[in-house]
C-alpha cells in the first residue's frame, strides 16, 4: 500500500466477529484497537495479530473515544471501521488504488446485515459512511452518539465497494444497543432539546411508521418489522430518558 494508512476500531465485548474484521485489514500498516472495557476474548484474539496494537481506556462518548484512537495512530491517514465492519476484498483493491489527497475524505457504501440477511429496507440501504479521512484536515464530532467524520471543509468522495456491517446478531444485541444509545442520547441532549411523555410516543409511534410503510420496511417480513418495531421503541425511549433527565436537571 502507497500511502500508509492506520485502522482505527473501537471495541468492547466483540469478540463475535474480530476475528473476520482484523483478517480483513491485515494488510494495513497499523491496526489500533481501542478498547473501552472488554470482558470477553477481544484481546486475546487481537493479540494473534502482529499488525495490532490494543489500547484500554475509558469510554468518553463516540465522537470524542474515537479521535483519541486517531490520536494513538502512528500515521496521519485514518480508516475508521467498527468492530462489527468489515472490509471487503473490492473495497480493500479500491483504497489501494487511490492517489490520497488531504483535501478529500472518502465514503463507503456499507451493507447492513440481520439475522444473516442483507437488509435493503427501513433507511438501512442505501447507507454511505464516510471513513477514511486525514486526521490533519478533520476528525469526528464530539458528539456522544450519533457521531460522523466533519465533512464542511472537505471534498467527499464517493467509492463504489462495500463495508460489510454486521448490525445485530439477535434480539439482545437490539436491547443492548437500544439501552446504550438512548442513555447517550439523553445525556447529550440534557437541557437543550425539550421533551415529555406525549413527545416521546409522538416519536416512537411515527419513527415505526417511517421505517415500516415510508422506508418499506413491510417488504423485508420478519426482518423489517423486527428493525421497524426496534427503530420506534428506541426513539420512544430516547425521548423518554430525555424527558427524566431534563426533570432531574431542572430540580
């Protein structure tokens, strides 16, 4: 590979699928593991890799965790995949193709999968991810969740090879994720978004209705009314906890 290029990952628990996600970047120069506590065999399959260097610290929201991690990279080009991303052969061809420009950063299509299934429905495709950017022209936003690579200074490009994600593998990964995201959600948006108990069934009841009819999310069956139902109780619960730590915050 021309340009060196360092992977950035941020792990916990994820030891499902690291095995094909550190076999799919073996040929980088660099692969920084950053992990937040793991309490499973995430370091013990990471150590098989000679290109891999493990970091343990703490969890400070998405965007921030994950410009430390680029901060720990040795090179100044940064491919940001998750732990649960990975990176296909075509992609793989298409980055060492390119003649890198600071100037620009590059977005993947990225292929969502559930219950071992490509899912073309519910705003899941088509999804493009901006994810190799240099680190000297832009970084993350310090949002908590929900966070993206700042993009208003830079040409994005559009590259035609896939990431492969594998979104969940079951029922508790929906739950886990629900809980986790509607956590941070509430923490960052404490006292400057406005919320209630009406707001938070308005959201949950017409997100539903988005993916389920308006993203056809009726056409994936047992799939799409799975990711429906999931996508609508995580926008209630979101509002919900915004609406208990804004009561919190005002006492």
């Amino acid at each position: 590979m021309g340009t060196m290029i360092s992977v950035t990952i941020l792990a916990k628990n994820s030891d499902k699928h690291l095995d094909e996600v550190l076999d799919s970047v073996r040929t980088f120069d660099e692969v920084v593991l950053y992990d937040t506590g793991s309490q499973d065999s995430t370091f013990e399959i990471a150590k098989k890799y000679s290109n891999v260097t493990i970091y343990s610290e703490e969890f400070k929201g998405f965007g921030p965790t994950h410009n430390e991690a680029s901060s720990a990279a040795k090179n100044d080009w940064i491919l940001s995949i998750d732990s649960d991303e990975v990176v296909t052969p075509e992609m793989l061809q298409e980055i060492e193709s390119l003649e890198l420009d600071k100037n620009k950063v590059y977005s993947f299509p990225r292929h969502n999968y559930f219950n071992g299934k490509w899912i073309r429905w519910c705003g899941w495709y088509p999804d493009r991810v901006v994810r190799l950017y240099n680190r000297k022209k832009t970084k993350f936003s310090e949002s908590m969740v929900h966070e993206a690579i700042v993009t208003d200074r830079v040409e994005k490009i559009s590259m035609t090879s896939p990431i492969r994600h594998y979104s969940y593998d079951s029922i508790d990964d929906f739950l886990d994720k629900m809980q986790r995201y509607s956590s941070l959600f509430a923490e960052q948006n404490q006292g400057k978004k406005s919320s209630s108990l009406l707001k938070a069934i308005f959201r949950g009841f017409w997100t539903f209705l988005k993916c389920y009819f308006l993203k056809r999310g009726f056409l994936g069956g047992y799939e799409g009314f799975v990711i429906s139902a999931y996508n609508g109780h995580t926008a209630y619960y979101k509002y919900l906890k915004l609406y208990e730590a804004n009561q919190r915050r005002s006492k």
